[in-house]
C-alpha cells in the first residue's frame, strides 16, 4: 500500500471507528460550535479514468446537493459569509450554519457546482485566483498531473535534483505524481513554477490549453457575480504560499487581485481565501494584510468549526475541506460535530507538552 493510500486508509478508520461509537451524540454539544465553512474545490461527475491524483480534491455533484439537503435536515441554515461574520458576533440568537465555498475558480464549479446551488437555493461563495483566469498564473499541481498522466516516463528537475521515473501504469503514475508533489512543495514558489513550466515544455503538455479549458472566463464570473446567490471572493492572481513572499509582494499578490476582480467582474470582492491556507503558509504579517486591506472575512485551512471567539479573528477562519475520497454523510456529521478537532488540539497539547519536558530536562 502506498503512502497515500495508507494515509488515507488510516484516517477513514480514524473516522469511522469516532462515528461507530456514537462520539458526536455523546460529545457534540460541547464541540460542534455554532457554525461551519466548508471548503470544496472540484464538482464534477464520477470519473472512469484509474488515474486520479488530486481526487481528495474533488466530489460529485450529487454529492454536493445531498450535503445541502443533509445540512438543511439537521436544522442548519446555508448562509454567505457576511450572515456567517454577523451571526458569530451574536451566536445566542442565531441558529448553527454552515457556508459553501469553492476555491480557484474552476470552471465545473460552474457547469456542475451551480446547477445543484441554484436549484437549492444555497449560497455560495468561490475564491478566483485571477492570474489562472488571465492565463498568466500556472496550477502547478494540474500541470504536474497532466505529465504524469501523459507520459510513459518521466524526467523532472526540482532546484539542482532530478525525478526520473517509469510511469507506465497507475501505481507507477501515482508513486510518481506523489513524489513530485512532495518535492516541489519544498522548493521556493519561483523555483516551483520555473521546474513546473520546463517540465510541461519537456512532455509536451501545453499550460495555456490546460489552463483555458479548466478555468472559468471572465464571462463567466460575471455571469455568476450578477446572482445574488454567489459571492465573489479574492485567492491572490499567482495562488503563491504568502509566507513565502516578502511582504510587499504578498500585499500586492492580494490587493491586485481584488482590484482585478472588482475591473472584470464589476464586485469588489469583500471576502479572501489563503492559498493553500495552511499554519505554514499562512502567518501573522499574512493575516494582518487581510485585514489592513479592507476584507471583512479572510479563510484557511486550519481544521475546526466555528465558535464565538472567531467573531475577533475574522481574518484567520478555519474551514472543513469536503474531501473527495470520503464521500459520506455520516462522515461529514462526525466533522460537523466538531469532535475530531477537538481531540486533534488535545493530542497537540499533550505533544507540545511532553516536547517542552523533553527540552527542558
């Protein structure tokens, strides 16, 4: 079993074994917090292709329209994200809630996602990343896919190393698209798009057909931003980790892609996404940014429900991803309840803890 598939593996029993033993009934109503943002990225339907590398990235839209359904019948309300900022500043007199947001701009968001949104009623929030709509932006973990996928070998140099591998199957294709990944997530985000687009040269994979086909248009935006269902939010134009840039690039990487969005889309965008949004790749001066630049919300990926208290940091939201591989509802109940969060910071104290005994004796 590869890595990936043992990871994956060893969460899903994570999960199920939480939710076996009835934990969100028993412990729910002291974790769940008052609401969610739940984080998607691809809607698309069931592919047949054996190869998928990125499909904890993506869910189907049948998927997506039992989870509206799934919410609503557990007494949650969908809402936009200034509803969700106001209702954490007044959680007493609010019912819990739950905010759909889809990152990139991927253009199945709208030929997939938007159907199923607008037939419910739901609202909805997607964070463009404006260079990918301008073709000027590289999505270097697609591109890295799309190598892999087309190729019967492969011969990537990373920063001074160099990834040579057979590809000539699914488990070869997939071993190798892990290591590529994990060694350009390493490097400086420059380095990274600067071995990506040499590589794509190297197997004939075009970025700028990629990119046009999997990307929504400005047309397109447009036509979602004149629904009042939709809200437009901003994710920088490159998609670069901020904390990896200095500060005025990151300001600009953020201020410029609001400012593109509010010239393309007639909106300014209130509301911004962290690309990636991890601890790592996402810091104070960051956050900071977010605010200083005017967003009224900003969102992660740091793993967590809502509580009260984020009504004081609204510029460093945490969200659920909806992962593709773990397509099930009582699964999405366990994350809602919030328990597997709460024991995922009661497991890092205890290792802070004992890493602070360690050090000090």
């Amino acid at each position: 079993m590869r890595l990936q598939a043992l990871r994956r593996f060893v969460i899903r029993s994570g999960l199920e074994g939480l939710h076996a033993g009835r934990t969100p009934a028993l412990f729910g109503r002291w974790t769940r917090g008052c609401g969610a943002i739940l984080m998607f990225h691809h809607v698309r339907p069931a592919a047949d292709a054996r190869f998928r590398p990125n499909s904890h990235l993506e869910v189907t839209p049948e998927f997506l329209e039992r989870v509206i359904h799934h919410v609503r019948e557990r007494g949650m309300d969908i809402v936009d994200l200034d509803e969700a900022a106001a209702r954490l500043s007044d959680p007493e007199h609010a019912r819990r809630f739950v905010v759909l947001t889809f990152d990139d701009g991927y253009r199945n968001n709208l030929v997939h996602a938007y159907p199923v949104l607008k037939r419910a009623g739901a609202p909805f929030t997607i964070y463009v990343a404006t260079g990918f709509v301008d073709g000027t932006a590289t999505p270097w973990w697609d591109v890295a896919s799309a190598i892999v996928a087309g190729s019967r070998s492969i011969r990537v140099a990373i920063d001074g190393t160099t990834i040579e591998r057979r590809v000539e199957n699914v488990a070869e294709k997939q071993r190798a698209v892990d290591a590529l990944i994990a060694a350009l997530i390493r490097v400086p985000e420059d380095e990274q798009r600067r071995a990506v687009v040499a590589a794509a040269v190297a197997h004939g994979v075009d970025i700028a057909a990629l990119v046009r086909a999997s990307m929504m248009s400005w047309d397109e935006i447009r036509a979602l931003a004149a629904d009042p269902l939709a809200t437009i939010g901003a994710h920088t134009i490159g998609h670069y980790a901020l904390s990896r840039l200095d500060g005025q690039r990151a300001r600009a990487e953020m201020a410029a892609s609001a400012e593109r969005i509010a010239a393309m889309a007639g909106i300014r965008p209130r509301h911004f996404a962290y690309p990636y949004g991890s601890p790592e790749t996402v810091g104070a001066r960051d956050v900071a940014l977010a605010r200083e630049l005017g967003f009224a919300t900003a969102v992660t990926t740091r793993r967590g429900v809502l509580v009260p208290a984020h009504a004081r940091h609204l510029h460093a939201l945490p969200r659920i991803s909806v992962n593709g591989d773990y397509q099930q509802l009582r699964i999405l109940d366990l994350l809602l309840s919030g328990v597997p969060y709460a024991i995922e910071r009661r497991i890092n104290r205890l290792r802070g803890r004992a890493s602070a005994s360690a050090s000090s004796g």
